[in-house]
C-alpha cells in the first residue's frame, strides 16, 4: 500500500497524463530530486524554479491565467509567509473580475513538525491559509485521501491549497488506490527513483485510476457517542489510536477527519455534535488565533443549549518555533499522551445533565495538560 508522498506522486502522474495538468513547479521538484520528500519523481511535466517563492506564486498564477492548470510548491510552508500578498490576488481574482476570471491553480507545501526540522522546517499555516478568501484548504491524512484530493484539487476552477504532513509522508496507507499494486516492495521498485545516477530512470507507473475525495467532505474514521473529536493531518492517526485505547476503558469517542479545511463539511459535525454534547477540536498550530477557535466559535453558536461541558482546544503552544532538540519539539506540539489524556478529560467531565446547571470546570480545562 503507497506511502502518502507515492499518493500524490500517483496523482500527480494521472492528473497530468488524464487531468491537464501542465506543470508541477517548485525548488528541487523537477529531475534529479525530485522534491525534498521524493512527491514528485518521475512526473514529466515537473521542473525547477529559482529560489524565490514569490516568483513561484506570480508564475502559478500567471500560467493558470494563461490556460494552465499548474501545481506549484513551496518547500516548506515556513517559507510562505512572504507571498501572503500575492495569495490573497489569487483568492479574490474571481470575485473582483465579477466572475471572469478563475485562478485553477494549486499550492502544495508541507507543513507541521515529525520531523525534527527546527525552527524554519515546522511551522503550521492552516490558521493563517483559512483566512485568505477565494481558497479552498484541503489537509489529507493518508495515501489514499492524499491521492483523491489532489486530483479533486486540480480540476477545481479556483485556487486550492494543499497541505501535506512532513510528519506522514513515509507512512503506508490502509487502502489501495485504484489501480495500485498490491505489493508496497513492486511499487517502490516501479516508482521509486534509485539512488546515485537517476539520468536514465524512467518510472513503470501502475495504471491507477480516476478517484476522488470530494473537496468539503469529512470522513468519520471512529464512530462514538461520547465525545466528537474533530481534527485532520498527522493528529487523525493519533486521535483514532486514543479512540482505541479509550473504547476499552467505555469511552466512546467520535473521531471527524475534517480534509478540508474549508470549506467545513458542517453537516457532518452537526450531526456528531448533536449526538455526543461535547466537543474537543485537535491541531498542532500555536493556540493563540487557531483555526480550531472557529469552529469551536460556530458549534457553540448553534448548539451551546445542547452542549454537555465546555469545548476545548487541544493545540500547539504559543511560542514562536519548535526547537531541534526531541524534547522541546514534543512539548511544543500535542503528542500521543496529550491527545490521549485530553479525550478521556473532556469525555468523563460531569456535564449538565437534565438540570440544565454548569458544573465547576477542573483546573485542566485551563491547562494543555
């Protein structure tokens, strides 16, 4: 079963052999690296920009303007922070030619911390991403949704950015993509560039085919009636795992893959939310102006009669980086202990009950941990 970054290899494959993508672009993302995480080896139409992510947004958006449908990367989302202004004419392009004219491009960056990267290789920028109108934000958590969503991404008319974990990116999925050898050992041989001279590689690509994850649709990935646990990227895979653990101490925790950011799919957390009462979203941004406060914002709008205890937040601290060492990066972003402990917290919380009375909230309410 393919990694996550073979998901988006594949896709990208498809998508510019069936799709009409015309360029994947980028630093080291074209021939002989192919990407920093190897996500775009072998794709015939990827090639190598300068240094110099505002010059990579100005040309994403000029070929889409020109016809294109174009993936451009930037390396490391530390390093977008410097083109917020010319994402922001991709976002409202549509909107302010009154509907003319669309950007279909995409931006791919990786995001988070996993990987020991430092201070300029973990940032989060989903926080920041939801807050630039005109783009859709999509944030998979394995192969297989990594797969559908970019091909999804690629055909939209509009701008998507596409956040991929560096923490995920050699994690196997637990489903095939159509199409894709059964054996993880005969696709690495297939699609993996060998290392040294790569001068005449030619990747064997399987025939995948044509499968797509429906930009605004959540997947619920642990049934609960507990507690609904929303959540996306790297922290789905530890969330289900505490849902596991926590089912056989009698907790039942709904556990939401968001995927996209947004658009938010509201139904489905509506539905998880009238069911349970209580609420816990988990990210690992810094906490302070966090994606995670929006939605905790809209569902205790519409359901602050209904909710059992106060929703919570689980999410990284507000510091300025993530240091190198294991220890500082582990106490700067939620780990599976947090997670784990947070959901038994808000699960087992006393709740209102029928007379309708607020309990008093523990100390840990005001605490990570």
């Amino acid at each position: 079963m393919a990694t996550y970054a073979q998901g988006i290899r594949l896709a990208l494959h498809y998508a510019e052999e069936n799709l009409g993508l015309t360029d994947v672009f980028g630093e080291d993302v074209g021939p002989p690296l192919g990407g920093v995480f190897t996500a775009t080896q072998g794709i015939k139409c990827a090639w190598n920009s300068p240094l110099d992510e505002r010059g990579i947004i100005g040309m994403a958006i000029g070929i889409a303007l020109a016809g294109g449908r174009p993936v451009a990367e930037i390396q490391f989302a530390d390093y977008i922070f410097n083109t917020i202004d010319m994402l922001k004419l991709a976002g409202n392009l549509r909107w302010s030619s009154y509907g003319n004219y669309g950007v279909p491009l995409v931006i791919m960056t990786p995001v988070g911390a996993g990987i020991h990267g430092s201070i300029y290789h973990s940032h989060s920028f989903e926080s920041m991403a939801t807050h630039i109108p005109g783009f859709k934000i999509v944030a998979p958590s394995n192969a297989l949704d990594a797969y559908g969503l970019m091909l999804s991404s690629i055909v939209d008319p509009d701008p998507v950015m596409y956040l991929k974990s560096k923490a995920l990116m050699r994690v196997k999925s637990e489903h095939l993509i159509p199409g894709e050898p059964g054996d993880l050992a005969e696709l690495n041989k297939r699609i993996n560039a060998p290392i040294g001279d790569r001068s005449k590689w030619v990747p064997d690509w399987p025939a995948v085919e044509d499968y797509r994850v429906p930009i605004g649709k959540a997947s619920v990935v642990r049934e609960g009636s507990d507690l609904t646990v929303i959540t996306y990227s790297r922290h789905v895979l530890e969330c289900a795992r505490a849902a596991d653990q926590l089912r056989g101490e009698g907790i039942s925790c709904e556990v939401i893959d968001l995927r996209t950011l947004f658009p938010v799919d509201w139904p489905t957390l509506r539905r998880s939310v009238a069911k349970t009462g209580r609420v816990l979203v988990v990210n690992e941004d810094t906490e302070v102006t966090n994606y995670g406060e929006h939605l905790i914002r809209k569902l205790t709008e519409e359901f602050f009669f209904d909710l059992q205890v106060a929703p919570r937040l689980l999410a990284g601290v507000n510091v300025p980086g993530v240091g190198i060492s294991i220890p500082l990066e582990e106490a700067s972003v939620p780990q599976y202990r947090d997670v784990l402990d947070t959901m038994r917290d808000v699960a087992t919380q006393p709740g209102r009950g029928t007379t309708g009375e607020w309990p008093l909230l523990p100390e840990t309410v005001f605490g990570r941990r």
